[in-house]
C-alpha cells in the first residue's frame, strides 16, 4: 500500500509517495511528521506543510544566510528566529568570524524530532558558539535588553493562522530593535506568486522601517510554486557588496551559493519591479 503525504497551500495541492514514516507526534503547538520520501529523501513537515527535506533544503539555508552574513561587516553576533531543522544555523556556524548565534525555536519538539532524524540537516547542534532557547520569538525581539546582533536571520513557517504574527510590523520592528545600527535583517518571505500580496505587503512594511530593502529569488523545489523569495533589508546599502575574502572559504563549501548566484538572485523579474514600484 503506497504511503502519500499530502501538502494542500494557497489552493494548490502537492503529494509525496514515502518509503517510511520516521516521527509522527504533535507538540503543544504543531503537528510534526518526519517522513522517507522516494522523490527527496527524508522530508519535515508542520501541520501538513513541507517544511524542508535532504534532497533540497540547502538551496533555501544557504540562500537565508550567507547573503546577509557576507555582506555584513565582519560578523560576529548572529540571531536565529525558528529554523528548528537546524539547517539554517549549520550554514551560520560555516562563518568563522561569528562568535555567537543565538538562536530562539519556540518548539522544542520540532528540535527535538529533527535532532533524531534530520541530522543531516542539523549537524552543528553541538557547536559551542550556538546558544539554543526554546522561546517565542517575538517576545524576545520585543522585550530582550541583550547586546544587539549583527545580523539577524527569520527562518519562520508560513504566514498562515499562527505564523501570521511573524509578518507583522510590530514583529519587523523588534526585530530591527535587536539590531547593531547597519546590522542586516534576512528573511524567508515566501512565494512571490502564489503569496503574492504577502511578498509585496511584505516589503512595503520593511521599508518602512529599514533604509534599503531588496529582496531576492531562488528556486526551492519543495515548496508550492517552486520559486520562493527571502529579502535583504538594513539601513545601509550594500547587498551586492560580497566580502569575496570571506565568502571564498563559504562557497567552497555550498552546493547552491556563490557570487554569480548572489548577483543574480536579486535581479527582480517585471512584476517585481512593476509590484515595488507601486509600493
Ligand atoms: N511553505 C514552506 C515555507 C517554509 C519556510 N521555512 C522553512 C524552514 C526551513 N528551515
């Protein structure tokens, strides 16, 4: 009997044919499935969204993290919201330069599920520099008195029901709070078509709050639509302005990422343009 997981999005609706159910359970807050799939190995997904999988998840972590990481000035201090794969922090901890990642998952047991079964999407957990909480997010950016960060990553699930608040103003704003004045914001910000008003909402907000925003494109297969969107925003320009001496070390090590890549990911297509244009 074939075993199918089923993703339905935006009114779109993606089937993968498993091998093998690894973790089925429900947190206080989600449910998790960790799954073997014949099309992309082994596959998270939170209330019936694919969330990441071996075969693909290092187009989209490395296109979160290294170019906010590279164009930052000599980072040191790095925030993680979410991200509870651990992929998005593995790439973080690649940089030598960063001293402290400080990453804040409110659910425990996504972390804890993915520990066991997606190791190879988290393989730094036990790296000395991360410090983990098992914390909302958004009252840390909104409440924390810590040193600010030098740049701050948004690894969130979809702006849907419970993960709408991490596309809100007010969120953007705490996080800009924990920012060091120029620190640089990434995020995930989702389908550029098939969410669409959320993209543009979305980077109207942040230009409200950040001198240069500048989203940026690359093809996630997983996901609904195939393409998906993350966005650039700080307070001074530069996001074309790669450190090519540290980013050497770094794309040495990527499979998706390097300078061409990080040029050419922020070329907008016309409805882009056209869609910022009308901001
Ligand atoms: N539609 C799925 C969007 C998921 C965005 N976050 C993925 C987390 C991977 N670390």
């Amino acid at each position: 009997m074939p075993l199918w997981y089923e993703e339905t999005f935006q009114g779109t609706r993606l089937s993968l044919e498993a091998t093998e159910t690894l973790y089925s359970g429900r947190s206080e807050f989600q449910k998790i499935e960790i799954f073997e799939t014949k099309a992309y190995g082994r596959a998270l997904a939170l209330d019936d969204v694919f969330m990441t999988s071996v075969k693909d998840e290092f187009m989209y972590h490395e296109m979160l993290t290294h170019p906010a990481l590279l164009t930052a000035k000599d980072p040191k201090r790095v925030l993680v919201i979410g991200g509870g794969d651990g992929g998005t922090v593995r790439e973080v901890l690649r940089h030598p330069g960063v001293e402290t990642c400080v990453m804040i998952e409110i659910d425990e047991g996504v972390v804890n599920a993915c520990k066991e079964h997606l190791p190879m999407i988290g393989s730094a957990w036990d790296d000395p520099r991360l410090d983990l909480r098992f914390a909302d997010g958004i009252d840390y950016v909104k409440n924390s008195d810590e040193e600010k960060y030098d740049v701050v990553l948004l690894d969130g699930t979809d702006p849907v029901g419970p993960g709408e608040i991490l596309f809100a103003q007010e969120f953007f704003a705490g996080c800009k709070r924990m920012l060091k004045e120029d620190g640089i914001l990434a995020m995930q910000s989702e389908t550029p078509i098939l969410m669409q008003q959320v993209f543009f909402e979305t980077q109207g907000k942040l230009r409200e709050l950040f001198g240069h925003v500048h989203p940026y494109f690359g093809p996630v297969p997983l996901y609904a639509s195939g393409i998906w969107s993350w966005t650039w925003a700080s307070d001074r320009d530069g996001h074309l302005d790669i450190d090519h001496g540290r980013a050497a070390t770094i794309i040495n090590g990527c499979r998706y990422y390097n300078d061409a890549i990080h040029q050419a990911a922020f070329a907008q297509p016309n409805y882009v343009r056209r869609g910022l244009a009308g901001l």
